[in-house]
C-alpha cells in the first residue's frame, strides 16, 4: 500500500499499469478506491493512479484549527512527487472542480482532461456550497444523497453498499464532523473559473449523468471551452462513472484513443 508524505500531509495513493500516466481525482466525501472499475479498464494501456485528498479515505486529517486544504495545491504536489508530467487527469464532481483549477494554472500541459459531475456555473445561478454543517456524531455510514440512484440500490445492492463501505473512512468521518473552511485561495479561483477554462487548450471530454444537477454547468464548460467534447449519459446520476461505468469507461476511451493516435 504505497503513500507519499508531503508536507505534513499522509497521502495513500493506488496505482496499477504502466504507461502515460491516467490520474483519477474522487469527488467531495468520496476516496480513491471508488475508480476501481477505471482500473480494471485501462490499467493494460496506462498507468493509472489514483490517491485520497486529505481528509478522505486512508490519508490524513488536516488540523481542525487551519483552512480546508486546497485541492489544486494538491494535486500539484501529487504530481510532482510521483514525476508525472503530461498527465491525463479524470475527474469527478469536486475532483472535476480540482482538474479545472489545476487545468487553468497549466492551460496546455495535460495530455488529455476528463471532468464529469461538474462543470462551470452560469453567472446567476447558485454556487456550490462548500461549507457544510458537523456530521451528526451517531453517523458511520456517511450519505450518499443523489450520488447513486435507487434504481442503482434496487438492482446492484452489493455495489451500493461497497461504495457506502469504502468511503466511510475513520478520516472522512473525523473531518465531517470537524468541518474546515474553505481556504480563500480556493475561493478565489472557482470564483474566477469561467474567465480562466476559455484558455485551456488540452483536449477535454466533459461526461455527465442525465439526472445530475451539475448538466447546466456541464454544459456552460463546454460552452466556454470550445474544442471539449460533451457526452450526456441518459438516466445516470452524479456519480456517473460508478454507477455508468461502462458507458463512461466506453466514452473515455473513444476520446483517448483519438488524443492519443493525435499526438
């Protein structure tokens, strides 16, 4: 079980495969090992690699007296420590938000760009909430809201209850009911987003489920990134890459193989 020490943070990280590097980013509450139906996937043509943000999953807890971490700060140092450069970064939901931050800073150095359940909001419409009230202390099985379907329940209970199972971290749990604020560096450049995704100019394939509440902002990216492709996966939820997998894996890998057979 490999991990990277950075700074004062412990960060548990899984890779598989050899190759340019395919990086995986969860959303918020979710944890590294939710891809595991990408690695099966792609692990025989990439190297594929995915890690828990502080304060999710197997990694550390930041301070309880101190900012939420930034997650593009992250991800930098990721990178950096693990000498990937010209990634392919998949992303979902707040991992997603992370890979535009990250793709703004470094507007042609990904090989490819992969955000689903997120996007870039229209100018009127309701930010995300990034603060969030204390988890109630009776909870050990966190929610998981519109993230998955019923229907998804109903038919497929065992990979419900894997995803309820491998979330609900003894870390995620401290940090939910200890929350952090955002930090106002994060604040700032989501604050900024819609200016800055016009001059990314890797190649991005924007997936998102038909049910997700995130469509508009999928859309309005794709809107304000003109060379992005945007595939709309009927009847899948937030987490459209786990409960979708097939499609999703199916769609991102038509769009890599032309990345790729370009380069």
């Amino acid at each position: 079980m490999p991990w990277l020490e950075l700074d004062d943070s412990d960060i548990y990280y899984v890779e598989e495969g050899q190759g340019q590097p395919l990086v995986f980013l969860h959303g918020m509450s979710s944890c590294g090992e939710a891809w595991w139906q990408q690695f099966e996937h792609f692990r025989d043509r990439f190297r594929v690699i995915a890690y828990d943000s502080v304060n999710h999953g197997h990694s550390s807890n930041s301070p309880r007296d101190k900012e939420e971490p930034d997650r593009a700060d992250e991800l930098e140092a990721v990178l950096a420590a693990l000498g990937i450069e010209r990634p392919i970064i998949a992303g979902n939901s707040m991992g997603g938000n992370t890979l535009l931050r990250w793709a703004i800073r470094h507007p042609n150095e990904a090989r490819a760009l992969i955000p689903s359940g997120s996007g870039v909001a229209r100018e009127g419409a309701n930010a995300p909430r990034l603060g969030m009230k204390p988890l109630d202390p009776e909870t050990l099985f966190l929610p998981i809201g519109d993230s998955l379907t019923e229907g998804f329940k109903a038919d497929q209970p065992r990979m419900y209850e894997r995803y309820l199972r491998i979330r609900s971290t003894a870390t995620r749990i401290e940090a939910l009911r200890h929350p952090r604020p955002p930090s106002a560096k994060t604040l700032a450049e989501r604050a900024g987003m819609a200016a800055g995704v016009a001059a990314i100019t890797s190649p991005m394939m924007i997936i998102v489920g038909a049910l997700d509440a995130a469509v508009p902002s999928a859309q309005h990216l794709h809107e304000l990134v003109p060379h992005s492709s945007l595939h709309v996966v009927q009847g899948a939820p937030h987490n459209v890459y786990y409960e979708a997998a097939a499609e999703y894996n199916a769609t991102a890998s038509a769009f890599l193989d032309g990345v790729l057979a370009r380069a």
